[in-house]
C-alpha cells in the first residue's frame, strides 16, 4: 500500500513539472552585434595545420572554409570589419 502512494505521488509530481514547464513562454531577445570600441578591421591568424584548414590529410578550398579562421573573419564582418 505504500509503494502505491509512493507511485501516485510521483506521478503526480510529474504531472504538475510537465503543466508547470508547458506554462512557461520564454523570451527571447533580438542579438544585434556591436564592435564596442574594437577594432575588426584587420584579422591575422597564426598556428598549426588546424589554422590552415587541413583536414583528411589535405588542405583544400572546402576545409579552409570550415576552418576556425575563416569563420572568425565571418563573423568580424557582421560589426564591420
């Protein structure tokens, strides 16, 4: 008999987590990048194979697009530079 009390009340804990997180709209707040007071106009990048885009043991047109560098540039245009 108390295991079945243990039960229910669980479930029933269940139950009011799932109503309570169904309730909950959250908000989210537009992203506008800003250079502050940096400068992002020029970007050099020194290091290993990983800079250089080397990937399955090659250093092609299309790992030099994935790698971390490149996506940095990316994302250094986004405030101007």
């Amino acid at each position: 008999m108390l295991i079945y009390k243990i039960m229910k009340i669980r479930s029933l804990l269940y139950i009011m987590v799932g109503v309570a997180m169904a309730a909950c709209k959250p908000e989210i707040d537009e992203f506008s990048p800003n250079q502050g007071s940096a400068d992002f106009t020029k970007y050099i990048a020194l290091g290993n194979t990983y800079v250089a885009g080397y990937a399955d043991g090659d250093v092609g047109m299309t790992s030099q697009n994935y790698a971390f560098p490149n996506i940095l540039a990316g994302q250094f245009k986004l405030v101007g530079g």
